[in-house]
C-alpha cells in the first residue's frame, strides 16, 4: 500500500476494528493517583497500554491489520519497519493468524525488543539507525517475501486499530477535559483525533514530544511536515517522523504539541514506578512530564494520559549512569 493511494479512516472504521480485534486485545485498565493529581493540579487518568497484549498499544492497530487481511494476502504473511513496539506487536497478531512475520529493525534497537519479536515468532532482519538505511533494507524484504506491508502508523487500518484505544477510555472515564499521548509517527495520536472528533468532540488533543525530537512539533508550528532523519532521545518509540495519513488527523483536530526534556522524561518516569507500581517505557512518561512542565495547561481539569508501552530493557533503565550521554 502507498500512502498517496490510501484512504482516510473514518469512524465506521474503527467501530469495525473493534469487532476484529476484540478476541486478541485487552480492554486495558485506566488507573489514578492522589499524589500525581496534587503534584499536577489536574485530575489525571492514566489508560494503561503497557499492560496490552504484546506489552503496547500497537497491538490494536497490528490486529487489525493482520486479521482484516483475506486469506490469499495473509499466506504471504507481513512485513514492517519498526525500532520495537509496532514489530513486537505485528509478530504477536501474525503469530495468532499463524502467518510469516518479517520485522527491519535498526541494529541499536533495545535488545529487549529484538528479542520479543523473536519471541513471538518474528524474524528481525537489521538495518543501520536512520530513515534513509531502514526504507531501503525494507524495499529488499518485501522484494523477497512478497509480504504485506503494515506500515508502523501511516496505515489506515492500523490508525483504526489504535482509535480503539480512546474509545475504550471515554467509556471507562467520563467528562474528560483533555487527552494526552506521545508523538513520533502519530498513530495513536491520529486514531484519538479519529475517534473523539466523532464521539467526543469537545475533548481537547494534545500530543507529548520530546524536544530531541522535537519534528511534530516543529511541523505543527510549520504548517507542513518537517523530517528528521535520525533524531536521538531515550524515548526510542518517538524517533519517526510524521507521514500524510497522520499529518492530516495531527494538522485537523491537535490543540497543541508540547515538548519535554531528556531528564524531564527520566523523572516522570521515575514519578509513575514510584506512584502507579507499574512498569513503562520512556516514550510512556513523556505526556506527564509534559503536563508537570506546563501545569496551566491542565489545572483544574480531567485528563486523560495514555500509558502507551511497558517494553522496556531492564538492564539500561534511562536513570542510570551514562543512559543520557
């Protein structure tokens, strides 16, 4: 699929995404604290994907994929690009469906997340740490496998599966003020613009960016898509950059993108094991340090903080020495 070619999801798709994806995800718990609501000054309600299936949100938006293919495109099975989330995932659905899974990945992804692909049945075939390496050891993948590309999130059908996510949270949680979710290539922010344009339209977007990698930001501010080719945070899940599909729900229906420090990540990070008692990523902490950092955004209000991940490499936790150099 070519993103010039692709449709827009609409909310029939997402409506459609959650009847298919149903048997293989969980509908995720939404957790809160007294602590982080007194610190921040909002009520805050944390939507829990670390705990989905496959360790992260992206296990919705590959279902959906891997399961809303006809059987003759399934025997060829799928390949993608990903630096971990959206490849472990891809390879769990895969591995439901009990078809082939091919996953370029760049040689400094976390080990952690090589090895879960691995896992589930993945084959990880490496490239060299940038846009540029990865596109091209992809076109060989495909070239080989005549796999079924599922681009990470510049896919509708994995921006459907993603909505999912928010439509599951305005049910669990009523009146919300605000949304917060991290940004890289902007899936899920796309599928919550999806689903609360629709359904909840006077809930306010915002999406969470750190400023090492900082294009959404700098596109939205631009008013067109800024790339960078191998930008460098501890948020590894935020590296990519915006595509036309997730350009056009982030440019329409976003109130803000706003940006986070390196260390700024590693305390609210450090804020949510404390607090919550549950493990997440780096890419995970950065809608709370961004509310920490701007309070008078939020003060006073519902929000709800999407929680997107819980792969993370035990052995190189970002607090320790020399994680941030």
């Amino acid at each position: 699929m070519d993103g010039g070619t692709m449709h827009i999801p609409t909310l029939a798709d997402m409506q459609s995404a959650r009847e298919r994806i149903n048997p293989y995800i969980h509908r995720t718990p939404v957790m809160t604290s007294r602590m982080l609501n007194e610190l921040t000054g909002a009520e805050l309600f944390f939507k829990c994907e670390n705990l989905q299936k496959a360790g992260a949100f992206k296990a919705r938006g590959a279902s959906n994929a891997v399961f809303g293919l006809s059987d003759e495109q399934a025997a060829r099975g799928v390949a993608t690009h990903s630096s971990g989330n959206h490849g472990t995932c891809l390879s769990y659905a895969a591995g439901r469906r009990g078809i082939p899974c091919t996953v370029v990945m760049p040689r400094t992804a976390p080990q952690a997340k090589k090895d879960a692909v691995r896992g589930y049945g993945g084959r990880v075939v490496e490239c060299e740490p940038s846009t540029s390496s990865r596109e091209a050891v992809f076109a060989e993948v495909v070239a080989e496998t005549g796999a079924e590309f599922v681009h990470p999130y510049n896919d509708p059908r994995v921006i459907a599966g993603q909505a999912t996510c928010s439509a599951e949270l305005i049910e669990q949680v009523e009146d919300l003020d605000a949304v917060i979710a991290p940004i890289g290539g902007g899936g899920l922010v796309s599928g919550s613009c999806l689903t609360l344009s629709n359904l909840a339209p006077q809930i306010r977007i915002y999406a969470a960016e750190p400023e090492q990698a900082d294009d959404a930001a700098r596109s939205f501010r631009a008013g067109h898509i800024i790339a960078d080719d191998a930008p460098n945070t501890i948020a590894d899940g935020l590296k990519v950059p915006l595509k036309d599909l997730t350009w056009h729900f982030v440019r329409n229906n976003v109130t803000d993108i706003l940006t986070v420090s390196e260390q700024e990540i590693v305390d609210a990070m450090k804020l949510i094991w404390k607090r919550l008692k549950i493990v997440m990523e780096p890419s995970s902490a950065v809608p709370l340090a961004a509310i920490l950092k701007n309070p008078e955004v939020f003060a006073g209000q519902r929000v709800g903080v999407i929680i997107t991940g819980g792969n993370v490499d035990l052995d190189r936790l970002p607090w320790m020495e020399g994680a941030l150099k």
